[in-house]
C-alpha cells in the first residue's frame, strides 16, 4: 500500500533554514502528484507547495521566495527546501499524494488520497 514517510523537521531560530524530506513507497512514485501541507495548533491545514509528476509546481503565497519543492523520482523522495523560516511558519508538515494532477486541486487536502505522519516544525523568534 501507499505509505508516505516525513523527515527532516526540528527546531530552529528565524532566518534559519531545514530541509524536508518524504519517503514514499507502494506506488508508481513518479506519475503522482506530491504536496506538502502544514497545520498549526487551532488551524485548519493549509497548502505550502505542490509539484506535479512533470516537475511542475505551485507554491501559497505565503512562502515564495523562501521554500523549494523537488522530486526525486529516482529515489522516491520529495523535498522541501525551507529557507528564511518566520515563527509562523511552526507547524506540523506533512507529505501527501494525488493520483491526479496537481492541477485539478492544488492546495486543496480533499484533492490528495494519501499523506505520511507529518514532521514538526518550530521556528523561535
């Protein structure tokens, strides 16, 4: 079966950077859609960054500029490169598959079938 495993999270004081990583297995890796999603304490989960089996992404406003998303299909793994991290951006971040292209849903957790554990992120001022 699908199974979605994050790495990568911490601590870490603002202006710092850390690099997510999601292991995936238990399907065509490449053909999918891959997103990564966070959620804060009280909030709802939001979309950060989606990229589409062509390597094409997308990213919330709130983090362009400072966050990278990549796929490495070879090696069944999707990355989050997160760079100028704000105490907002602490959240629990999780990793998430769609069958479909990115691009018939692209932030919406609806869209994706299958998502990991999630990795904590805490950014200190």
């Amino acid at each position: 079966q699908v199974q979605l495993v994050e790495s990568g999270g911490g601590s870490v004081q603002a202006g710092g950077s850390l690099r997510l990583s999601c292991a995936a297995s238990g399907y065509t890796y490449s053909s999918y859609c891959m997103g990564w999603f966070r959620q804060a304490p009280g909030k709802e989960r939001e979309g950060v960054a989606v990229i589409d089996s062509d390597g094409s992404t997308s990213y919330a406003d709130f983090v362009k500029g400072r966050f990278t998303i990549s796929r490495d299909n070879a090696k069944n793994t999707l990355y989050l490169q997160m760079d100028s991290l704000k105490p907002e951006d602490t959240a629990m971040y999780y990793c998430a598959a769609s069958r479909i292209s990115c691009f018939g849903g692209l932030f919406s957790v609806n869209h994706y079938g299958y998502w990991g554990q999630g990795t904590q992120v805490t950014v200190s001022s």
